[in-house]
C-alpha cells in the first residue's frame, strides 16, 4: 500500500513553460511547440506552501526540481520556492536540474540557498546547440561559474548523440577544470528524430532516423496515431506483454507533482492525462479520480494510488492491467 507517513522523496516539475525547443522533448514535435496538449503554468510561492505543509516538508529528504515539460529558470517564483522549502527543512536535498540558459542573477542566490543544480550541457559549443535548440552555451557555462563560485555544488549532465559522443572526455576533462562536482554521461532513448524550426523547415537530423517526411505529413501521422490509441486502446495495449510490477515509486517512497499541483506515483504516470496525450491516459484517467493536492492536500490526493496498485493484479489490458506501469516497471 501507499502511504503518505512513508513519503520521503518529491519529484516536482515548477513550471511546464520552457526556454528551449529540444526536438524530442514531449512538449515539442521535432522543434516545433505544440501547445494544445498541456497546461502553461508556474507554481507560485503561495501554492507551494498550500501544497508542502510544513509537517510534510520536514519528512521529506528530497525534492529532485526536474519536470516532464518545463524549466526551472522559467519558473516565476523558483528561487524564492527554494529558499521556502530550505527554510523548514535545512537539511533537505534540494536538486535542481535545468539547462540553465537563463536568469544570470539567481544562480549565487541559489548556491547561499543550499541547492544542488544538474545543469544539462550536451556537448560544447559547436554540438551542445544540435539539440538544445534556443539555449546558449556560454550563458551555461557562465551561470554555471557563478554557481560553483559561490559554493554551490553542480553536475554537468551530457546526453550521448553520434554528434557529442567524440566530445565526452574534453566535455569531462573541461568539468573538473570548472569545478563541477560530478560529470554524467546518460542515454535516453531520443537520440534520433528531423528538426524543424518555427516555420516548419526541415533544419537539420539527428541520430539515424528513417528519411524525413515534410513536418505537415508528420503532424498528420501523429495525430492520427492519436485517434487510433484514443478510440481502440485495448487493441494498441494488446501489443505489449503482460509484466510483473515492481514500482520504483512505492519501493523509493517517492511521488510525483506537477506544476498545476496534480499528485502520481511518478513522472511516467503524471503527463497531464487529462490535457497531455500519452499512451495510457485513458487508463490512468479512469482510475485517478481527485488527485490535485491545492484543492485537499497531497495526502487526499494520492488516495487514488491503491487503485493503480489493484491494476497490477490483472490478467489482461482488458481487466485493466495497465499499460504505463507495465511498459515502465514491468518485468516478464
């Protein structure tokens, strides 16, 4: 069972607005924003603290600042959030991850604060812009002196693509020389794709992907691929295996709250379903019920959560085996 007493870890997205147009980001489509699937909205400082209480902030170890679709530097009242959550809890782990191309006066406020920032650098100068389009890599590296010069504690976090990868050992040799206390070097999983930029022209590829179509026909295939989930989900489900569940939420006590305040077990589960298309929405919007932690706090928000837990003893997709859990958590 999932208990609110045991929750020791928050993952929190503070905005869902960004400054960048990464091509394989969900809130883009190849370099181009799409809008009309989810909510523009940044937690305010008097959410925050209607949200984490005091008691539930002292019970916390950590909150990890990473979001499914925003930023942290494009969040209004980001700093002053932070410095709230470190006041009632000063031994709290606060760990921002952002591509910090942004608000050049917060970052020596940040590092006398106490928190910890990831900044994601993915490559130098002449491959770090391929995917993290409209960032600056200078501005980067500078907000990232001032933090490490007022003492904060940073990570330089580089994504593998063919483009970087004969960069990783001068991109790691350059953290050390700046100071940043950890380099990591991940993969995950979007490293091939077209992008297109504002007007919708092809600029450049990434990766290997299969010959690129103009952005209109993909477009149209995506949606398209959207209707066919949407109307026959059991029959898209059906695809996918049937898994045992081992929740890393529940193992890690740990959940997941977005910008608007909606309370999930994890980020896979908490794409906005109401607003944001993911390939199990329609599941996870029967079963969630009342789960915003602004309207009756975060505790009567995660109610629904044993609710998913009874989903993973089903036999099928059509029981209600659900498909995000099984596709993320799942083993054979």
């Amino acid at each position: 069972m999932y208990n609110y007493e045991s929750i020791r870890h928050v993952h929190l997205e503070i905005s869902t607005r960004c400054n960048a147009t990464c091509p394989l980001c969900p809130r883009n489509m190849f370099g181009v924003e799409i809008i009309d699937d989810y909510p523009i909205h940044d937690m305010r400082l008097e959410e925050a603290k209607r949200i984490f209480n005091s008691d539930f902030l002292k019970q916390l170890t950590r909150i990890d600042i990473n979001g499914n679709l925003g930023d942290f530097v494009t969040a209004k009242d980001g700093v002053e959030i932070v410095r709230y959550f470190k006041s009632i809890n000063p031994l709290l782990r606060v760990q921002i991850s952002t591509n910090g191309s942004a608000k050049p006066n917060i970052w020596e406020e940040l590092a006398k604060i106490g928190a910890r920032v990831t900044f994601d650098l993915d490559g130098l100068k002449d491959t770090h812009y391929l995917y993290r389009q409209n960032t600056d890599w200078e501005m980067i590296i500078s907000n990232a002196k001032k933090f490490i010069s007022a003492g904060g504690i940073a990570t330089w976090k580089m994504i593998l693509f063919d483009h970087n990868k004969h960069q990783v050992e001068e991109c790691e040799r350059l953290s050390k020389d700046l100071g940043f206390s950890e380099f990591k070097l991940i993969t995950h999983g979007r490293d091939s794709g077209p992008v297109y930029n504002k007007e919708r022209k092809l600029t450049h590829i990434i990766g290997t992907p299969r010959e690129p179509l103009t952005f209109n026909k993909l477009y149209v295939g995506k949606m398209s691929f959207r209707k066919d989930v949407t109307d026959n989900p059991i029959e898209f489900y059906n695809t996918k295996p049937i898994t045992k569940i081992s929740c890393q939420s529940k193992f890690s006590n740990s959940i997941y709250i977005t910008a608007t305040g909606e309370v999930y077990p994890c980020c896979w589960t908490g794409f906005y379903p109401d607003q944001m298309f993911h390939e199990g929405n329609e599941q996870i919007k029967k079963i969630k019920g009342r789960n915003n932690a602004l309207d009756s706090g975060i505790k009567d928000a995660m109610s629904w959560f044993n609710n998913l837990q009874d989903a993973w003893s089903k036999k099928s997709y059509e029981d209600g085996s659900l498909y995000i859990c099984n596709n993320t958590c799942g083993s054979s």
